[in-house]
C-alpha cells in the first residue's frame, strides 16, 4: 500500500489523493503535521536520489530562515525538516521503504 506524506491542508495533496482514489490506488495519508515524522524516515528521504527536491525553497516558511539555515546541510538539515515540516515538498510518496516520488504526480 502506498503512503502520502503531505500537509491535509494544502491543495496539492488533495489533487494528489483526488487522483489516486479515482485511478483506484489503495493508499493511505500521513500528516506530517499531525502525525509527525520518524527522524529515521526524514534521514532516508535525504540520502534518495530525490533528496534534491526535498526542500520546498519557494515556501514561506523557507523565506523566513536565517542564511546559515538555508545553508544547512547533513544531519542539520535533517533537523531542520522535522522541526518545519513544511519545509518539505508535498506530497511524498512511498510504499514500503521504498521512495516513489515527491510533488505532484505526473
């Protein structure tokens, strides 16, 4: 079964989950505000092949970071994520341990 990590608020995830319930696919939703995140799980999204559209660098929560924030690299950045949540790009999709993708679904 596939999970959606994602923001119930934002427009996107709602397409997102919109789109897979018509298409029928089995799947569930994680709130990465209400739920949280499992630093392990944040740790292996940033060590993916798609770590490098991980960060939303267009939200406003990353326009109100200081410059050694936007810097952060590592497990600083890891850190940083899983203390603004809306720092990453919505939605995140896996099933298993495995990362399908991040944004919109194509």
């Amino acid at each position: 079964m596939m999970t959606v990590y994602g923001i119930r608020q934002c427009d996107t995830c709602r397409k997102a989950l919109k789109t897979l319930e018509s298409q029928g696919v089995e799947h569930r939703f994680h709130d990465l505000r209400a739920d949280g995140l499992a630093p392990a799980l944040v740790k292996s999204w940033l060590e993916s092949p798609h770590a490098d559209v991980l960060v939303n660098r267009r939200s406003t929560t990353w326009r109100g970071l200081s410059d050694a924030e936007k810097a952060s690299t590592g497990k600083d950045l890891q850190a940083l994520l899983l203390a603004h949540p809306t720092l990453i790009k919505r939605p995140v999709y896996m099933e298993g341990d495995t990362l399908l993708g991040i944004g919109k679904l194509d």
